[in-house]
C-alpha cells in the first residue's frame, strides 16, 4: 500500500451550500514573450454564473495581477495577440437575455472591450478563435450557411424566430443524419464554418467567410507566415455513421469559393484534431489516433507531418500507452469548457502537451528532429506532481530565453489555479522541476472549509493492483465508517487526487467515500482498458468487489452501511451492482444506462461509442444478446436496494427515456426507488447545471445516504 494524507486540521464542514461560494480559474493564455498570463475566473452571483478575465505578470517588471473585464458577463477562451497588446476573447452578456458568445477585444494594459464586428450585423456565436500571427485578424468558427433540417422559419440568435416573435420553434425538422443533435448544444440546426475579420481597432469590417459545405469546422491555427489557416473538420461521405475527423486548410484571403476550396493536409487511420504549425512552418503537431477504426483500447498520441500534407504524419511517443489530453475526472475543473491539452510547440524541435497518467494529467516534452522528420528522443514527464491539468499554454524559446510553460490545474487537494514550470537549480544548474502557483484568484474559497483527507491505496484485484483513492474525515485514522463508493465517468475516465465536491460534501458529514480506479479507467495503459471492452458489469464490477473486500477487511469500512453513488458510466454501473448485489444499503444512479438496446439508438453518440467500446449492436440478434446481457434492466427484479436516480431532462448522451424504464419497473415492482428530473439541463450539469439544481442535486444525494446508512 502507498498512502499519502493530504487533508488539513478540520474547520467549518462543506455543505452543499459550497456550489454558491465555489470559484473555478478554467481556462489561460500566456503572452507570446512569456511576461504574463490571462486567465478565466468563473464565480456565482445572485444565481447566477459570471466570468472574468484576469491579467496575471509571470516575470519580473510585468506588473500586478488585475481584472481586465467586469460586469454581468460570462468571458471566456481568452487569445493574446502577436505583439501581447490585446487579448480576444468571447463574451455572453448576461443582461439582455441571448445566448450569443460574441468577438471581443480588450486591451491588456486594460480598457474598455470593443468588438472588430460592425455594428448592426447580427452577432454570430463565436465557437473557437484564433490570432493571425501579424495581429491584424483574428480567424474565428460561428454558425454559418443554411439551415440543415428546418421547414419554416428559422431561429434566430436571440431565441425569435424569422417570421414568429414570439414562438421560437421552426415549422419542422426534416432529418436525413444521424447527428442532428449533440448533448449541451441540442439541435444541430446549422454547422459552424470559418471566417476572417480585421482586428485594427476603428476599422470594422463585414467578416470574410472562409469555408463553405455540408460539414463543420473546429480548432483553427494560423500558419505563421499568415497566408493559410488549418482547421479540423470531417467531411467524410457518412460522417455521421463512421466519424473521422482529418485537418484541412485554406488560404487566408481568398475571394471566390475555387480559391477558398480546403485542402486536406493531415489525416490518420482514426479522428486527428488540435492542429498547431511548427514555429518555421514546415511542420504541423496534432492529437489523434493512427490506427483504423480505434477502439477504446487505442491510445490517442502526438503526431507530426509536413505542413503540405506532401507525406503521411507520424507518432512521436507509439509506445507512450498513456493518452495525450486530460482523461481524469475532478468537477473543480469546472467541466464547462473543453481541455485545451496542447499540442504547444516551444522550439522547432520540442513540443509540449498535457498527458494522462495514474489519474494524473501534467505536461510532458516530446522531442522531434525536423531534418528527419522523425521523433527525436523518448517522450518525458516534464514534472511530477499530485496534478490534474485542465489547461496548457507556453511561450517558445528565443535567444536567450528560455520557454514558459504554464498550466490551469488542481495540486493535491487544492482548486484550480494558474501555474508555470520551474526547472529548479540556480546558476545553471539543474534541480527537480515543479509546479509553482501563481495566483489565488480559484482555491480562496476553500479556506476555512473542511477538507478531504486523501491516501492512496494499490489494492489487489482480479486483473491486477487497482490504484484507489479513499476519502476520509481528517482524524478519522483507521476507524470503521460507513462508506460510499463513487464511480467515475466514462468509462474511460479516472478518478484524480482532487477530491470532487460531492466527495468533500459527503467526507464532511462522516463518511469515507472509495474512489476506484477499476479496469477500464483511462490513463493506465490500454491493457487496463482491454478487458472491460464488451463486458460492462464483468470485470469492472469484479473490481468494485474487490476494493470493497479488502478496505472492509481492513477495518476501514463498515460492510453493513455501504452506499454507491456514480454519473453517467457511473450510472451504469450503479444500476447493475444493485441488480447483481445485496451488499449495499443505498445507491444514488445520475443520467446512467439502463437499457442498452434503446440506448444505442437514443443517445446522441450512440452507435459510434457501442461500436467503440464493443458494446454490440441491435442489428442482429446476436449483437441484441449482447447489448441485453450488458443492461442492468435485465437484472430490475433483483433489485433490492433502495434507488435515488437524477435525470437531467435535456441530457442527450444518456437520456431520461433509458432511466425511466427502471423507474417505471421498479415502481411496478414496488421497490424503493425516487426520481429527480432537472429541466433545461445536460448531461454534466452536476458540475456545469444551474447553481440552485446542483445545491438540491447535493442535498438530495446528502439526505438519501443518511436515511439509508444512518447519519455518521
């Protein structure tokens, strides 16, 4: 066993209240000369969810840390230009009542935000952004072209309609595809395309629009001479069915639709994306999977090609087996925005990118020699830590300069908050690298809070040690508690050393809560994840037992009052442990799978991730056995244990209608069971869902474990 304690003396316990005092830094930029950083501060107030952008000095002579923008806003994926003088970014105003994110500017030495945007232009909503590297435009991804389904009049951005004020549904949706619809944005009405628009404050243009079809587009990155800008689409003739996303490119200042035609410069056996130009331009990085048709086995990995696409891409790190981006799961994250895990380049012959490993998620360098075009060195950990990074951003290397690479991330028990790499020695000399926080902007509010204490424990298992978190009331040493088991998402999640809120929630009112790292969990290398593949509810389950097994042969926990609680794959796996199971008192299933047949079909993705995670299909009957055998529906009338299940009512990754067939059946079969539907919310909104939900959400869980188990 290796343990590490990692709580503090106890203060005030953490209620479910906390959502409303909670802050969360969730995303950064670094200035081109590695002088500064801005970074996101997300807070509530009056029930509201508000974001600013913060200016944070990262070298000496750079200034103070100070707000750049204020007022009743949601800023977010801040960009610092070329030259460091101005920072775009998006924004969503929150008193006029529109969704819209649109195009701002601010200046970073402060000022007033301005839009490059002409006025009385409708205000497009701005997906993704990125600077030309002269500062003079700013390439931006927002809806664009014509209406994929709609019959009727068409809404508008404002939530009106074109013909109806007051009615913002079309006449009808005609579908023809199978992606019509996506979790947390709901109907795919338009695709995002890409446009260019002058950034010279006083000098507002029209945007020029770039791209043009039947596919949408993500990710863009500037070539450094200006004259192309990459960008990450599929446009694969059933795109919908079999999903594969490659990067393409278009001239920068195209006029006609023939000039502007894409070209595909980077693809691979799998999805590519996160596509980022070498500093001279010859070479372009990206994230993605080289192998055909991946399964969840398949670890996604930084890959290099000729910026011309003149020749196939290839893996730096093949034999990493850790997947490149952020696979590990806390809500201080904030979960409200997408990990921006690089790929960074810091000279022409490094790169940088967030890597997952033993549910931690921290930079690493991959070395590339660009005579060759080959890998140049094996792929290192550039610093060690109790660390889940959500956020990379660097400033190259120049002369006489060394890199600044810094990251948005939790440390230990801490919440997310702005740091950089310090490579340690003095003199010249080298010493052990660290992580070095720079602000207190995200983790303030945890002061005077009681929190979590932390040991790790490798606990043996069917398949092999199951690395495992316990969560545990500081004090508390090696007392009998009663205790709950959370399951991560997934399942290729992994739980960090960052206790999430509702962990602390629950360690505060006395329990210990289990966090296995089962097989299947991300970040273990693909043997881990093997087993699991067509077999949810065998040996994932095998490995709940067996952590359970040994922490109650320990001493640590109370066999008679176990509770379990889990979202999503969590859910899942919830709905089949009671089902298979007597050992626990209560369980809590939030937006989990009940029925894996309808499922397939139902969810958002379904059809791409059974295929992926071999789940099977309902093509044949064969496939239908498979998906039946995987259901915990199969199992409802063995089901004993009293059920809370909480459904987000707009959750399109694992809808209501899955959860309300064990509803209904356990009802019929008069169990105890009770359902929570959240309006208007997704499927993470226990992270991401209006404030006033996720404090109910929590107080609900709160209340259902102390009936069950019995208040510690």
């Amino acid at each position: 066993m290796a343990s590490r304690a990692m709580g503090a003396p106890s203060r005030r316990p953490m209620t479910p209240a906390v959502v409303r005092r909670q802050v969360v830094v969730e995303e950064h930029a670094v200035s081109p000369d590695g002088r500064f950083a801005v970074v996101v501060r997300r807070f509530v107030q009056a029930g509201r969810y508000r974001s600013h952008l913060w200016y944070v000095p990262l070298a000496p002579g750079a200034g103070r840390t100070r707000r750049l923008t204020d007022g009743p806003v949601r800023d977010s994926s801040p960009r610092i230009g070329p030259g460091g003088r101005d920072v775009a970014f998006r924004r969503q105003r929150l008193d006029d009542g529109a969704a819209t994110k649109r195009l701002t500017i601010v200046p970073a030495s402060g000022g007033e935000p301005w839009t490059p945007l002409p006025d009385g232009a409708a205000a497009p909503t701005v997906s993704d952004l990125a600077w030309s590297p002269d500062g003079r435009r700013i390439a931006f991804v927002a809806p664009a072209g014509d209406q994929r389904w709609i019959v009727g009049p068409a809404p508008r951005h404002d939530g009106s309609t074109t013909d109806h004020p007051h009615d913002d549904s079309p006449r009808a949706r005609v579908i023809d595809r199978i992606d019509w619809r996506g979790d947390d944005e709901g109907h795919r009405d338009q695709w995002d395309h890409l446009f260019v628009v002058g950034a010279v404050r006083g000098r507002r243009r029209r945007p020029t629009r770039l791209t043009r079809g039947d596919y949408g587009v993500a990710g863009p990155s500037w070539h450094p001479d200006g004259s192309r800008i990459a960008f990450v689409a599929d446009r694969g003739p059933q795109a919908d069915l079999h999903p594969r996303t490659t990067i393409w490119d278009v001239p920068a200042t195209a006029r006609s639709a023939a000039e502007a035609e894409p070209r595909e410069i980077l693809a691979l056996g799998g999805s590519v994306g996160s596509p980022a130009f070498s500093p001279g331009g010859s070479w372009l990085a990206a994230i993605g999977t080289v192998e055909a048709d991946p399964f969840d086995d398949v670890i996604p990995g930084i890959v290099v090609g000729p910026a011309d696409g003149s020749a196939p891409a290839i893996p730096l790190a093949p034999d990493l087996d850790r997947p490149v981006g952020v696979w590990v799961d806390t809500d201080l994250n904030g979960w409200m925005y997408a990990s921006r895990p690089g790929p960074v380049w810091i000279d022409e012959r490094t790169i940088v990118a967030l890597v997952s490993d033993r549910g931690r998620s921290v930079p690493w360098r991959f070395g590339f020699d660009p005579i060759t075009g080959r890998a140049g060195g094996t792929a290192t950990r550039l610093v060690d830590a109790e660390s889940a990074c959500w956020t990379l951003d660097a400033a190259p290397a120049t002369v006489g300069r060394a890199a600044t690479v810094a990251v948005v991330g939790t440390l230990e028990g801490r919440a997310m908050e702005l740091m950089t790499i310090d490579q340690g020695g003095r003199g010249g000399g080298r010493g052990r690298a660290r992580l070095v926080t720079r602000t207190s902007l995200g983790s303030a509010w945890q002061a005077g809070l009681e929190q979590p204490e932390m040991r790790r424990y490798e606990i043996a298992g069917p398949g092999g040690p199951i690395e495992t978190w316990v969560a545990s009331p500081p004090g508390e040493g090696r007392r009998r508690l009663p205790a709950i088991v959370d399951v991560h998402g997934g399942p290729l999640g992994a739980w960090a050393p960052t206790p999430s809120l509702e962990v602390g929630i629950l360690v505060s009112r006395g329990y210990r809560v289990i966090l296995p790292n089962i097989r299947g969990s991300a970040s273990y290398g693909a043997a881990w994840i093997r087993p699991q593949l067509g077999d949810w509810g065998g040996v994932d389950a095998d490995d709940v037992h067996a952590v359970l097994d040994d922490l109650v042969g320990r001493g640590l926990v109370d066999g008679s009052r176990l509770g379990l609680i889990g979202l999503s794959y969590g859910g899942f796996l919830v709905n089949w442990l009671i089902g298979t199971s007597d050992r626990f008192a209560a369980a809590v299933s939030e937006n989990g799978v009940t029925n894996q047949i309808s499922v397939w079909a139902n969810s958002d993705s379904g059809p791409e991730y059974d295929r992926a995670a071999r789940l099977g299909d309902p093509l044949s009957e064969q496939g239908m056995r498979k998906l039946w055998r995987q259901s915990p529906l199969a199992h409802v009338a063995d089901v004993k244990t009293p059920l809370l299940l909480f459904q987000a009512e707009e959750d399109l990754r694992c809808p209501a209608a899955d959860n309300e067939q064990l509803f209904v059946a356990l009802r019929v079969l008069g169990r105890e069971v009770e359902y929570v539907l959240y309006p208007d919310e997704y499927h993470v909104y226990a992270t991401t869902g209006r404030p006033d939900r996720r404090e109910d959400r929590m107080t609900r869980m709160v209340d259902w474990f102390d009936r069950h188990l019995g208040r510690p």
